[in-house]
C-alpha cells in the first residue's frame, strides 16, 4: 500500500443556506475543524489521520484507500495517482487534493 497525502485546498461557505437551514444561521461561518494548505498522511489500515475531521474522512475514505491500493483516475484526471475529492457539507464544504506517495 502506498502512503497518501491528503491537503485542504480550499473551503467554501454558503451563508444565504445556512440562514435558511442552520439554527446558528451564517453565523457558524466555513469549516472550523480543517484549513486551506493543512496536510496529512495516509498509511493505511483505515485509520483516520490525526486531526482529521471524522466526517470529512467518512467521506473521503474510499477514494483516499483506493489510491493506497493503486487506483489509477487517467483518462479522467490529468495526473495520474490524483483526485480532487470534498466532504458533503453542501454549506460549508472542504476540497481535498489527495494524492498517492511513491514507495
């Protein structure tokens, strides 16, 4: 299995949803738990990197495993050994570049 770093790209924030669909409102304001250029590495074993946001790994788990198991996104992606991948927050989501180690 290959090592995987896992970095926070960017952080996005919906305040007109969570007026509407949060107790707090636009108050609670973007992610708090993860920030832009925060990185961590995968060992695998399913184990959630230290300081991860447990939902956020939830997740992102299966894409992050699969690149540990070699997973290949070419056609698709412009280089190999390499998704873009988010939590599903829809008002305030976490973008993740996940990128495969070599040995």
């Amino acid at each position: 299995m290959k090592k995987v770093k896992i970095s926070v790209i960017r952080k996005e924030f919906y305040p007109e949803f969570a007026d509407e669909y949060l107790t707090d409102g636009a108050e609670v304001g973007p992610c708090l738990l993860l920030n832009v250029g925060d990185e961590f590495i995968y060992d695998g074993g399913a184990e959630m990197p230290l300081n991860f946001c447990p939902w956020a790994w939830i997740d992102i788990y299966r894409g992050v495993n699969a690149l540990s198991a070699g997973a290949s996104y070419v056609p698709w992606n412009k280089k190999d050994d390499l998704q873009i991948l988010c939590c599903t927050d829809g008002i305030r989501p976490v973008i993740f570049k996940v990128e495969s180690l070599d040995d």
